[in-house]
C-alpha cells in the first residue's frame, strides 16, 4: 500500500526534469553531483565534478541550501562547511565501500600504534575518520597535500591502500598504508586490463589511482576523474580504455563526441563498472528530496567543527598550489 501511494505522488519521468528545476529555483538550492551519478541527473546540475570540485564548490556556494547527487561522504562533507545551510542526499543509503573500510574504533587504534605520524585522510571518509587527521586530501591534490609535508615527518594515509601505495610511488614517501580499498576499483583485474589493451592496441589505457598497483603500472595516464576527463578531452588519441567508475563516460562522450571510450568491466556478465551506491539516486528520488526537503544531512557540533579543520586545511593547500578549479 505504501509503495502504491508513493508511485501516485511521483509525477512522470517526462515531467521531472522540469518539476526538479523549478524546485532548484523556488527553494533557491543548489545541485551538485559527481561525475559517477546517472547521465540524466548530471545533466540536471548546477554543477558536475570530482571530489575535490565539489568540496570548493560546496565551500563558496551562497544557495540557500545544497542538494547533494552523489554518496554520503560527500553530503556529509558539505555539511561541514556549510553548518547553517540545509544538505540533502536524495537518498541516505547511497554509502561507500571505502568509507565502510575504515572503522572509527579501528583506526583510533591504529594510530596510537603509530605514534609521532600526522594523519592525511583521503575524502572518502566518515565524519568520524575525519575528525581524527592531520588534513584531508582527495585523489586530485593527494600529491600536492602528501608533499606539504616536511620529508622526515612520518605519515599516515588512509583509507585507501591503493592510493596511497601510488603516491608513496611517486613521492619516495614510505607512508603507512590503512588496509582499505574501493571495490569498483579494487575488483578490475589485470587480466581483463591486458586483454583490453590487446584487442585494442590503438586505445591509451587511462586509470584512476584508487585501482590496484597492476593497473596503473600499465596505465598510459594516470589521475582523478577530473583529470582523466581533461586528458581525454587535450589528447589527440581517438580510443581510450577507462579504468574507473563509468558514470564518467557520459561526461567524456559529451566533450568528445568523436572519441570511443571502453570501460574497463568490473566481470565478465556485464560491459560495465558501476558504483552501487553512486546509482542509488534516482530522478524519482531527487524529486521527492527537493519536494520534502528529505533526507536531510544532520551533524553534531562538535564532530563538525572537528571534521572541518582538515578540510579547510586542505582548501587552503589546494589554493595555495593553484588547483582551484
């Protein structure tokens, strides 16, 4: 009965993007979504980016409230530096595998073990997590924060292993590793890489640095979404081989309609490699979340204010080194 009533009260899916715009105007919010999100709900934003451009763009919004298309993490994010704006997440569910990895309790551990190292978290945390580093980077300034660092101070990076392992390789830093991944990263298999790049001899292989050692030893290019996005947009290749999420495709498709752009599979079933959380927004639910102004990001105070100080630090790195965007 209650699915029944909540089907009436969605209008049709021709009727929604217009129905979502006119909401985004009369409550005078603003949209934000992650190159992972649906292609019909990145053509609806404000505002499309990687971590780190939603971080800034969340920063310095004046909207009066935040609509986030994207994962927890990130919403919760933009509560932090947004403490009197309302932030919605369409649907409260929408996780990440790499946040889950890294249990507060765990990593409060693992850091008294490691006394002496400052603490460089990657976004995609918890609140908690946050709370508990030195700053905070994202995977397009990882580098540039790893390296504000003095050469002898001994450091921390988590949660991703994957990442952190590829910014040890190109800084000579020997960080400590937290033992944490993203599974749509994590599961891309060598194998599948290298037949790839066998039938397509042509293609460049780019890769985000969140897959494993492997992959981006073999990778043309490798960066963010955002720079991998740019790369494909400035090279004079014609085929490319993505090895991240694809809900950026649609991005890459849009800026270069005479390119073809080959997702690396996640398995053998499917042609694919979609993050199961980022696909949990829906138009039907960002309807309903700017109509109800719900699920809304709720924070206590006091995490808040401590989870913004690493954030801000990193703005502040970010600016400093030219990477505002």
């Amino acid at each position: 009965m209650e699915n029944t009533l909540l089907q009436k009260e969605i209008p049709s899916r021709v009727e929604l993007p217009a129905l979502i715009r006119q909401f985004l105007k009369e409550k005078q919010a603003i949209l934000l979504a992650h190159y992972y999100q649906v292609p019909e709900i990145q053509d609806l934003a404000d505002f499309v980016g990687d971590s780190l451009q939603l971080a800034q763009k969340a920063a310095e919004t004046e909207a009066s409230m935040i609509v986030f298309a994207g994962v927890h993490f990130m919403a919760e994010t933009a509560k932090i530096l947004n403490p009197d704006k309302k932030v919605l997440l369409p649907d409260l569910n929408a996780g990440c595998s790499l946040a889950d990895s890294c249990p507060p309790d765990d990593f409060k551990r693992f850091i008294d073990a490691h006394p002496e190292h400052k603490v460089v978290s990657y976004i995609n945390c918890s609140a908690a997590i946050k709370t508990m580093s030195d700053v905070i980077c994202t995977s397009s300034n990882a580098k540039l924060i790893v390296d504000s660092f003095p050469e002898d101070q001994p450091l921390i990076f988590a949660p991703d292993k994957n990442l952190g392992a590829y910014i040890n390789s190109v800084t000579g830093r020997s960080m400590v590793l937290w033992d944490g991944s993203c599974h749509v990263h994590n599961q891309l298999t060598d194998e599948k890489v290298i037949q790839l790049t066998l039938e397509h001899p042509e293609a460049k292989l780019i890769a985000h640095p969140e897959c494993r050692g492997p992959i981006l030893a073999l990778a043309d290019f490798v960066g963010s979404t955002a720079a991998l996005l740019k790369f494909s947009q400035t090279d004079d290749s014609k085929k490319y081989i993505v090895a991240t999420e694809g809900g950026i495709i649609h991005q890459m498709q849009k800026a270069s309609p005479g390119k073809e752009f080959i997702v690396v599979p996640s398995d053998e079933t499917c042609s694919c490699n979609d993050c199961p959380f980022m696909k949990m927004n829906t138009l039907e639910k960002l309807y309903l979340c700017l109509k109800n102004e719900e699920p809304e990001i709720l924070l206590d105070e006091n995490i808040r204010q401590q989870a913004a100080k690493p954030i801000e630090r990193m703005l502040e790195i970010s600016k400093a080194g030219n990477l505002i965007r």
